[in-house]
C-alpha cells in the first residue's frame, strides 16, 4: 500500500500540452483543485508523462526541477515534498496520471513505485471512459 497525504487523477487535454485535475483528495494544495488546469510545459509531470514511465522525486529533485524551470513550489510549501506520478496508459498512449503526495522528503521506495504502476494500470480503462462521456 502508498503510504500518500494527497492523491490526485489529472487527465491530458486533447493538444497534450496541459492536465486537468480531475479528482483530488487529502492535504489542500493551494490553486491546485478539481478542475485546475496546469500546462506542462516546464513541469516536472511532463518527463513522467513523456516517458510513459512511473517515476518518484523527492524534496531535493522537486526543488531543483522548480528553481531549474523557474516554478513556484506550491507543493513544498504545502509540505508536499515527496511525488509519484504514474501515468495512466490507455491503448499504448498516455491519457494522464495519478500523483501521490506525502510530506515524506525522500523519493517513494521501489514497492510503492510498483504499486502506484498497478493502480494506474487497474484505473485507466474507467478514467478512458469517463473522458469520453464528457
């Protein structure tokens, strides 16, 4: 089991430039709620999603990536300092992810990697569908 604070379900939009934060629960991100929409570009999300590869930063990967990219860190601020961002594959092409959060500062470990990689496969049919009812 991932041991999370805050779990969140971000779909693609159709151009593949943004996500749209479709489910979120646990620890408030300030800005970041249901139905926010956050481009891609620069963002850390965007290696996971482009490598269609589960994929776990700790505090130091997160500040960097941010003072890098010229970001805000709204996610350590909030004492959000670890990420697991698996990406939810459907038909070889990747519709979006689920993000694990935690106020842990260490990278998740390889069993919650593995993990968070089953939930996303188990879910991705269902989050596929209720794309397309929309």
């Amino acid at each position: 089991m991932v041991a999370f604070d805050r779990i969140s379900i971000v779909t693609l939009n159709d151009l593949q430039d943004s996500v749209i934060t479709t489910y979120a629960s646990g620890v408030d991100l300030p800005g970041i709620q249901e139905g926010t929409i956050t481009p891609l570009h620069n963002s850390i999300a965007k290696k996971a999603i482009e490598s269609k590869r589960v994929t776990s930063f700790g505090q130091e990967d997160i500040l960097s990536h941010n003072k890098a990219a010229g970001l805000n860190n709204i996610e350590v601020d909030a004492d959000m300092t670890s990420l697991l961002i698996a990406p939810l594959i459907w038909q070889n092409g990747v519709i979006g992810a689920v993000y694990f959060r935690r106020s842990n500062p260490h990278p998740f470990p390889p069993a919650d990697i593995e993990f968070g990689a089953q939930i996303a496969a188990q879910i991705s049919g269902a989050v596929e569908n209720a794309r397309l009812l929309h």
